[in-house]
C-alpha cells in the first residue's frame, strides 16, 4: 500500500536514500546488505508522481554512454560495431519495436547490431553451429533445439508482458516483473541464439522490458564485468543459481535512476576539462602525499572514479601494462566529460596528475606499442610528445629510492 505522506516527503526520503547509496558505494559498502538497500529505493522512489521522476529523458545521453561502455565491455571498438550498437538503441527507444513485439525482436535488435558490419546480412540469423563461452564450461542450447527454446521462452515473455498493465498500475508488483525478466535474460544468454553479439543484443532486449514499466535502462561498466560474468554463470551453469544476478541487476536499475536523476538536476550545466581536474584535486587532497606511491595507484584510481561518478561523469578504470621494461603495471582512469555539445574524453593519471585530450593519436619511436594499448580502449587523447614526458616521469619515479611522489607532470 502506498505510504501516506506527501510528495515532498517522499522528494526527501528519496534524496537521503541517494545520498546513503552513493556514500556506501564510495565506501564498498554497498553490496554487502542483500537486496534491502536496492528494494527499499525502488518502494519510495516510485511512489514519487511523473513531475517528480525523470527517467523520460534518457534516450540520448543514455545511448551515448551505453556505446562507451559496450563497446569497452565487449572489446567491440572498430567504428562499425560501435554505429551498429547507436542504431541498436536507436530502434529501442523508437516506437517502431513495439509493433509485434516477441521474443523475435531479438532477431530484428541483432541486425540493427550488424547494419553497419561489412556483412550486414549476418545480422538476425540463428547460429547453426556449436558455441562457447570463453573461459566458462557451461553447455549452451545446441543449434538444433535453439529455436524449440525459444517458442517456450517467448511463452515466459509473454508472461511478463501481460504483468506490465499491473507493475503501471501497482508497483506492488514491480520486485516479480524485475526478477522474471532478469532469468528471461539469463536463459536467453544460455540458447545463445546467434554466433556473434548475444550479449549486447539480449541486454538491449531486457533494457526494453525495463523501460515498458518505467525502469531506466541499464549499461555495465567495465570495471562490473567480472562480477556480472561470474553471476551470469552461475545462473546458466550447473549451479542454476539466479540469485546474483538478479542482486546485480537491482543495484544497476539504481545506479542508473540516480545517474539519470543526477542529468536531470545538472541538464544546464557542462563539465570542461579543468572542472573534471578540480574534481579529481578535492578527492586527492584527501589522501597523504606519503601515501602516494604505487602499491596503492589502483585504489587512487578507484577512488577518482567513484568521485567522478558521484559528480555524473562516466569514468572507467583501465590497467595498463607498460612495454617499456623498468615500469610497472599502472592503473589509470578515462573520463568522459561534456564541452558544450561534445562529449569529450580525458585520461587521467591518478599518480602524476597528467591531463591528456583531444588530440590524435601520434605513435612515439619505441613507445607505440604502448600506444596501441590505449588506442584498443579508445583512447584518443594523447600524443608522442606527451606520452614521452609521461614514460620518462615514470622511469624517474620508478627508480627513486622510496618511490614517493616528489614531481608534477612537466609542462
């Protein structure tokens, strides 16, 4: 039953329960409480009215930031899988998906997935050959019965699309439609229905049955990766065990309610380059020069991202293993920030403060190696030049005695 209080004390409960999931989640807290934490945000925030929610207003910051992602997620970087993946999402939010929406749209979201692939016809077509997942022993459906899987599979969706009236209606239902879409998706992952993009394309199909009862869609990051592989296989493998993922997904529908809330909130105001460096000097001030040193660089890292995340700027954390033989492995953050109507990228030296952007890509003698590294993650925004004063520094440093932090990135 709805709670009796008025709209603006529910706008209040809502704001502090905000405030106490991003302080646990700054904290690695946050996970350790079940589904209480996610399901409790979820019973008051959609008890707000539509003037007090904004998740309409998604698509287009949403789709670019979903392309970053996926593409990272999957190691999908060439041009033509991150266009395929813009027009994936484009027919999602379009009206167009929802004429005989089935469990066949899933063909129709794949060759939208490929439309720009040098291949296109490839798109939409069941696999009819044995496939895998890489690292995983688990035994997908095999090409002769995946299309037997799918006639009781679309039987279970059309379960949940007669429940949607009712989650519209009485969100006391909301928990039940969560969880039967969530194992939809997982048993949709188990058939594997084509050679190629069965991730990206059953995310985008569950993201869709998200938003028919105003859910905001999700994306993962990278640095979530292996925690939702791991619960993935748990739930597809012998264990049959759902209960992980559906824990991951609950805190992704958060994450993103207050990703899109926090847009909203901020929709006038665009971060630059030198905002995003101020962000980064607050959270650093906060830890000891004595403490900067590399045994904790991936920490460094981890906290800058989780300030940036908190200040709605996508960040992802990459570790980067240097071809240079005296450095050590090095974790370092990507940010993308807005300028105006742009969406730009930063990289982020959490140890030396360095600030590389907006410039091409310029392999430096010895060093391109290094550079193709990055190039693989889609970093765009560094050049030779600078990319020798930032190996040179970290040589320096490498070989200092207490291995300190003593120098600024040189001008």
């Amino acid at each position: 039953m709805p709670l009796k209080i008025t709209q603006a004390e529910l706008k209040e409960i809502v704001d502090k329960l905000f405030e106490d999931y991003i302080e646990r989640k700054r904290t690695h807290i946050l996970y350790k409480t079940g589904l209480n934490i996610p399901k409790r945000m979820l019973i008051f925030y959609y008890q707000l009215n539509n003037e007090n929610r904004h998740l309409d207003e998604t698509a287009e910051n949403f789709i670019k930031h979903y392309v970053a992602c996926e593409s990272i997620l999957e190691n999908a970087h060439l041009n033509f899988e991150k266009l395929g993946l813009k027009e994936m999402y484009e027919y999602l939010f379009s009206k167009e998906i929802n004429d005989n929406f089935d469990i066949y749209t899933l063909l129709d979201l794949h060759k939208k997935l490929f439309s720009k692939a040098p291949y296109p016809e490839a798109g939409g077509l069941i696999r009819n050959s044995e496939a895998h997942i890489d690292g995983a022993p688990i035994d997908l459906t095999n090409p002769s019965n995946i299309r037997i899987e799918l006639k009781f599979l679309d039987d279970d969706l059309k379960e949940i699309l007669k429940m949607q009236e009712k989650v519209k209606n009485n969100k006391a239902y909301l928990f039940s439609y969560i969880d039967k879409c969530i194992v939809l998706a997982a048993r949709l992952i188990k058939v594997h229905p084509f050679s190629d993009g069965n991730g990206r394309t059953i995310r985008a199909f569950l993201n869709k049955l998200f938003m028919d009862v105003d859910l905001p869609p999700i994306y993962i990051s990278s640095n979530e990766n292996k925690t939702y592989k791991k619960a993935m296989q748990k739930a597809i493998g012998e264990e049959n065990d759902f209960s992980s993922i559906i824990k991951f997904y609950y805190y992704k529908i958060c994450d993103s309610i207050i990703e899109l809330e926090t847009n909203h909130k901020n929709d006038t105001y665009n971060q630059s380059a030198q905002t995003v460096m101020n962000l980064i000097t607050r959270i650093k001030t906060q830890i000891s020069p004595s403490q900067m040193h590399y045994s904790i660089d991936e920490e460094l890292a981890g906290a800058i991202k989780d300030y940036l995340d908190e200040k709605d700027i996508t960040a992802q954390i990459f570790n980067v293993a240097f071809f240079e033989p005296a450095l050590s492995p090095h974790a370092f953050v990507i940010a993308n920030y807005q300028e105006r109507d742009k969406i730009k990228q930063l990289l982020i030296d959490p140890m030396f403060e360095n600030i590389s952007k907006d410039i091409k890509i310029n392999p430096y003698n010895s060093n391109a190696p290094f550079l193709e590294n990055l190039k693989k993650y889609g970093v765009t925004a560094i050049d030779g030049n600078g990319l020798s004063k930032y190996v040179m520094l970290f040589y320096n440093i490498q070989n200092t005695t207490n291995n300190i932090l003593t120098k600024k990135f040189p001008n």
